[in-house]
C-alpha cells in the first residue's frame, strides 16, 4: 500500500471511530438524562416557542412563564428534571421557532428525530455542494469527515440549528465564486438567525466593496426584522431586549454556557472568572477590535479574482474570523469552520508556492481538531472542555489563513483597488 492509500485508510479509520463514540455518548445521555435532559435540550426551546406562536401567543415568547408552561409537561413526559434551571429558555429571534412550525403536528421526540435528519441532509447537502465547487472528490469521506466532525457532532446531539447556517453558508461560498453577489447574500441572510454571527461578514462585504451581496445580506436581515417584529409586536420587542441585555453581560446567564464558548469572549471569562464585569468587558471589547482592526487590513491587501487561491483564503479567514470574534459563538457553532478548512486546503493545494511545510501544517493541525474536541468530551459529556481544547485551534486557522492571504497577496495603490472592485461587481 502506497503512503496515499494508507492515508486515506487511516482517515477512514479514524473518522468511523469518532462517530462510533460520539454516537456510544449521546446515546448514554439519553439514557441517563432522558430526552431532553440534554440530548436534544435546544431543539425542546425551538419547539415550544413554536407552540407559543401557533397558540397566538408571540407576544409573549420571550416570557420566561409562558415558556415554562409550554416545556413542563414535555419534560414531565420524558421524567426530565434540570438541577441548575427550573427552563430552558429560547434565546433566539422569532424566525427560527416560525421554520420550525411545520413540526408542530409531531408530539415532541418525533419532531426532534426529523428536525435532526433534516439538519443531516443540510450538512450532507452542503458539503457535497462544497465538494463539488471547490472539487476536493473527497468521494467516500465526505460523509465521514463531515459528520465526525465535533460542532456538527454536538448541533445534531443538542437540536441546533447550526445545520442551516451551514447551508447557507456553503450556499454564499458557491454563489459567490461565480460572481452572483446578490442571492450570496441572500443566502448569507440566514445568519440571521443568530444575529451576532452577521457583524463580521457584512464588515468583510463592505471592505472588500461587494456592495450587491451586501444588499443581499440587508434584504434578507430586513424581512427576518420585519416578521419578528409582526410576531412580537411592541411588548414582545421590549422583553426580546431585555433579554439581550441580560445575555450580553460578560459572563452571561447559565443558559448561555460562556465557559462553552470557542471565541475571544469565552477565553476572557475562562481565564478571568473572578474579575469584575467591566474588566472582563474591556478585555473582550479590546482584544476583539485588535483582531478584527487586524483581520480588515489582511483584507486590505488586495482585491484577488474570484476563485483564485488568495479569494479562497480571504472568504476562509472571514469565516473563521466569524466565529472567533462573534459575541456569541457556542461550539456547535464552529461547524461553520468546515468551510473555512475546505477553502484552505483547496486554496493550498492549488498554490504553486505552497510547499510541503504548509500542506504539512494543515494536516497534522487538522487531525488534532478532529481528534481532539471528541477526545475532551469523553471524561465530562458537557461542552466546556471541548471548547478549551477547540478555541486554541480557532485561533491557529485565523492565524494560518491571514499569514496565507499576506503572503500571497501584494499590496494595491488605492486606485487599482477601487477599478479592481468595479470589474468584479456582477449582480
């Protein structure tokens, strides 16, 4: 067996063992918690704030009460008792429990079975559209690296939504290659769904002057706005703020799971955790302008043509930077690094510069980020030491992907940059 062959089998491995004992610990909590316990505990807040607004009652979604009525007997069913919190409150914006309507019709383990398919066959359909755009033919492990990948691992486990952002996320990649800005942004638009997750690319838009997918991104962001504010209305915005400022605090509320976090936020509070909310603040606030102050001028550079190497790296180092610096970044969240590690290994395979240093790199980097997260699970079965093991590796491919787009890159005059962005406008 040639060293590729034995590469590709060990890969195969390797993968199958992960799934193997991600799925052996989900289904050991299910057991010992009971559905809902933890298994499938964010799906249960998406499904009852569905309930809420099929009753009429989206007024009130985000009272914490109504919300507590509509899960008890939920709970009660699965003899599921939390001892840290009385509910699990549901924390995002009204759109996401309106996409999950339709399963209203399905008591609540049948719906959370195919809320988690269908977040499956997002995955699975994104990744083959990701394989096939940036041609990796990753063939058979497709499904394997996709699935034993950690975050995807914990937003199937938890009943998160993460599978849609990827969708749309992949989807904005494949449209964006081919120059159509505006339904990029579009697609783009789902990150609506968790706000926080927008501030990072809309700054990338603008800085790269893609004004179209731009538009995209802020029609999209509009109708999310316009519908949750004709499901709240005027109280219901007002309890919706409340809670953001609530959850906006440094260290956050339990629900939150800052310690959870894999971004700069949750890093300041781990390593800060007795230091007075003003100082946690400040560092959060500070290290994360530095970085993204940093991540603008990377983009700065030059205006790479679509597709190109270079293009690859900077759309990377946007979606990793995303998750690093994003306010509210849980782990299941860094699915949205699939993408980001496909445009770099497409980006440095493709190079003629890139040596075996930087595919040597990549490689040992990646088998220790698909490892590791599952490796940290094992002693506790909760999120917070994946998420210290997995933010060092966030930090590594911001690193890798902006040294990537400096060192191939070289910098324009102000005009070439302005007469490059106006040719590579397309609607």
């Amino acid at each position: 067996m040639d060293r590729t062959g034995g590469a590709h089998t060990a890969i195969v491995a390797g993968c199958a063992l992960l799934l193997v004992v991600q799925l052996i610990m989900a289904l050991g909590s299910q057991l010992v918690d009971g559905l809902f316990g933890h298994v499938g505990m964010d799906f249960l807040t998406t499904y009852t704030a569905a309930q809420i607004i099929a009753d009429g009652d989206g007024h009130r979604l985000y009272d914490w009460w109504a919300q507590r009525l509509a899960q008890y007997p939920i709970i009660a069913a699965q003899g599921v008792s939390w001892s840290d919190r009385i509910l699990q409150p549901y924390v995002a914006p009204p759109v996401l429990a309106v996409l999950a309507l339709p399963l209203q019709w399905l008591p609540a383990p049948g719906a959370f079975a195919v809320w988690v398919a269908l977040s499956a066959g997002a995955f699975f359909i994104a990744a083959r559209l990701l394989d096939r755009a940036l041609n990796l033919r990753l063939g058979c492990l497709l499904p394997l690296v996709t699935f034993s990948f950690f975050p995807v691992f914990y937003t199937l486990r938890l009943g998160q939504a993460e599978g849609l952002l990827f969708l749309g996320v992949v989807a904005y990649v494949v449209l964006s290659r081919r120059g159509k800005d505006l339904p990029a942004g579009l697609a783009l638009g789902i990150l609506a769904i968790k706000p926080p997750l927008l501030v990072v690319p809309a700054i990338y838009l603008a800085t790269k002057q893609r004004w179209r997918a731009l538009i995209g991104l802020t029609i999209a962001c509009a109708v999310a706005a316009g519908l949750s504010l004709a499901i709240l209305g005027s109280a219901g915005v007002a309890d919706y703020l409340e809670l953001s400022h609530d959850l906006s605090q440094p260290a956050g509320t339990i629900a939150t799971n800052v310690t959870g976090m894999i971004n700069v936020r949750g890093t300041v509070v781990r390593l800060l955790p007795s230091a007075p909310a003003l100082v946690q603040e400040v560092a959060i606030v500070g290290i994360s302008l530095t970085l993204l102050g940093v991540t603008v001028a990377v983009w700065r550079r030059s205006t790479p043509e679509r597709g190109t190497p270079a293009d690859e790296a900077e759309t990377a180092l946007m979606l990793v930077a995303t998750c690093l610096l994003s306010y509210h970044t849980l782990i299941h969240t860094g699915s949205l690094l699939l993408p980001a590690i496909a445009l770099l290994w497409r980006a440095i395979h493709r190079e003629p510069t890139s040596g075996v240093w930087d595919r040597g790199v990549m490689g040992w980097m990646l088998a220790a980020l698909w490892v590791a997260p599952t490796v940290a699970f094992l002693p506790t079965g909760t999120s917070q030491l994946p998420a210290i093991v997995l933010t060092p590796f966030v930090a590594l491919l911001w690193i890798f992907s902006a040294e990537y787009v400096i060192r191939h890159t070289t910098p324009e005059p102000a005009l070439a940059k302005v007469q490059a962005a106006r040719e590579s406008r397309r609607w």
